[in-house]
C-alpha cells in the first residue's frame, strides 16, 4: 500500500482507539477519580446489601449506636446500607423491614422498638430468605429460627447489677436495715431494655422488704416524658432516697428536676441516683459525685454485626447470642474511662 494511504488510516486507527478508551474511561468513572483503589472500594455488584431498620434517635446512646452501625456497614467495607429511621413507632419498623424484603437485601439488621408483634414480618423475611440480624434490643418469638443472631446487652443483667450495687452501697452506708423510698423512671414499655432492667433489679430487690418501690412511671426513655413523670412524682413524694432511671437521657432531667426543688443528688446529696448508658456527661456527672452509679450500656455494636455478616457470607456459622462488653461506673473507676467515652 502506498504511504500517502497507509499513513492516514494508521492516524484515523490510532484517534479511533484514543476515542474508544476516553468514553470507556468516562463511564467507568475513572476520569473522574483516576487514584480509584479497585482493591479497596469494591464495585456495586460486589457489595453486600443490607436494610437497617433503626428504632429512633431517642437518646445520645442511640444517635452512638446509629454511627456504628453505619460506620461499620460502609461502602469502604463492601457494604451497601439502605437505613430507615422508626422514630419509635413498631409501624414504621414493620413497614421499612416489608420495604426491605420487597429490594430483595441480603441482610436485614433491625433494632425491634418493643419485644412483641414482629413474629409475622419477620416470618415474611425468613419466607423470601434473607437473615435478620437483630441488634440492641431483642423481639419475643415462639421460633428463634425467626433470626439469626442478636448483637446487644444483657438487658437483666444490667439490672441485677444496678441492684447489687445498691444492696453494697447501703450497706456501706449502714442504712441497710433502713427504709429505702425508690421511684423508678422506666424506658419504653415493653421495650427488651425496660423488661430486662426492671425484671433484673427486682431480682434483687424482693429480697430487701426494706426497699419501697413508691412508683414506676414510664418515661420512654425520652428527657421531654421523663420531665413531665418527675415532675408529677416529686409533686407526689417528699421523701425519695432513690432515683432509678434506665437511661442517661432521663437521668438528666430528674437530676434537674431534684435540683429545682433543692433536692441535692449523688455522693453527698440527699437522693441516691443510679442511672443507665454510661454516655460522656452522665459519666461526667458520675465524676462529679452527682451520679451515683452509671451501668454501662454498650452501643458500639456495629463491629460485631459485620463480623456476624462476614460469617455467614463465608457458610460459616455463628453464635445466637453476642453480649457486647459493659462496666460498672461509679467514682472509683469512671476517671479512667471518661476522656476516650466518644458520646
Ligand atoms: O436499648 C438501649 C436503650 O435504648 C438505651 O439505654 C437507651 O438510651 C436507648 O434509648
């Protein structure tokens, strides 16, 4: 062939690939993010999907758990997260797990707002094949098959532990023999926290006649319903000893409540306060003295539950039940804890 042809149909060949290599750069986003670690970030096809049905954001323990969840399920770690936020409502819960199953997920993680009335959705879930990782609190089912595992606290536990402390501060205190007036600000009805936390303190307490539950009130874990129950109770009572309340949030607001009326709380004061969650400014006012004793409640949960996923992504198999680590904090220990507490 001659060169006078031969030369341009080698440039027309050689603008035709450059053309061809320009596009399929653009559309792969390479252009765009040219350092792209293929490695590191996988593409959408490769990302487990998972649907997180999250209770509310009720508390700062919450707004905690919320960020590691997330955290942990990233798409830097080959996750694709769909999450719907309840705002406390068991319907919303209901319907964003239907929503889930409907994107066909591969794995549902879900935080049940109460214990009861998830058996049918879940059922549903089970029925289209997607695992149902229930985190924080826990659902009661006939058929434990109905998930595969729950990542979160030992609810009861948390409440014996509230009521040994109790037992040994009294004691301490040489007021064991005494009369001891208790209120006790409790979480949502229903709800595995509230169950757990009030089933396990009354575990020890019925073995004090001494100590007189003078009221219950739930308060929903909320600061705005837990100012409005303290507020009736103390219109109610003038001689509380002992404030429990099974969050940090509500502990808040008693503590201000008490202190509106001159009531003085913690080490020194006239209340004794055992409170729940063991957030940075309850651990703060635990320091402080005006916290007697805070029972952590962990919410750094995301971890585990993506360990759980990459399990069962491998066929391997998993624990039913993981606890998640938890403290006593009172003013012996809380100091070594307090500047790396993140929430
Ligand atoms: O289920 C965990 C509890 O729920 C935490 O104690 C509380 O702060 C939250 O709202």
């Amino acid at each position: 062939m001659r060169r006078h042809v031969l030369y341009p149909m080698m440039a027309a060949i050689i603008v035709l690939i450059l053309c061809a290599t320009i596009i399929i750069g653009e559309r792969s986003g390479f252009f765009l993010n040219p350092a792209k670690d293929t490695e590191s970030e996988p593409s959408d096809d490769k990302l487990i999907v998972v649907g997180i049905s999250q209770l509310g954001s009720e508390s700062v323990w919450r707004t905690a758990n919320t960020e590691s969840i997330q955290n942990a399920l990233s798409r830097e770690n080959g996750y694709f997260a769909i999450f719907s936020n309840a705002r406390q409502k068991q319907d919303n819960q209901i319907k964003a797990i239907r929503s889930f199953i409907s994107q066909r997920v591969d794995y549902i993680v879900f935080s049940p707002c109460t214990e009861d009335g998830f058996e049918n959705v879940l059922a549903e879930a089970r029925d289209a094949g997607i695992p149902v990782i229930l985190m924080d609190r826990t659902v009661n089912v006939e058929d434990d098959s109905l998930y595969v595992a729950h990542v979160g606290s030992d609810m009861k536990q948390e409440g014996i532990k509230a009521g040994i402390w109790l037992e040994q501060e009294l004691w301490k205190r040489g007021r064991n023999e005494e009369d001891i007036n208790i209120v006790i600000l409790k979480g949502t009805e229903g709800s595995s926290a509230e169950i757990g936390r009030s089933e396990g303190f009354h575990e020890i307490s019925k073995n004090h006649p001494n100590w007189k539950i003078l009221a219950e009130v739930d308060a929903d874990f909320t600061n705005t319903k837990a100012k409005e129950e303290m507020g009736k109770l103390l219109r109610e009572f003038s001689d509380i000893d002992e404030v429990i309340s099974q969050n940090d949030d509500m502990t808040f607001v008693a503590v201000a409540a008490m202190r509106s009326r001159c009531i003085t709380t913690g080490i020194d004061g006239q209340v004794i306060v055992v409170s729940f969650d063991a957030c940075h400014e309850a651990l703060t006012m635990v320091y402080n003295g005006t916290i007697n004793v805070d029972i952590e409640c962990n919410p750094m949960q995301g971890e585990y539950v993506s360990q759980i996923i990459k399990k069962l992504e491998n066929g391997e198999s998993v624990e039913k039940e993981n606890s998640v680590d938890e403290v006593v904090f009172t003013k012996e220990n809380v100091l070594e804890s307090l500047d790396s507490r993140a929430y």
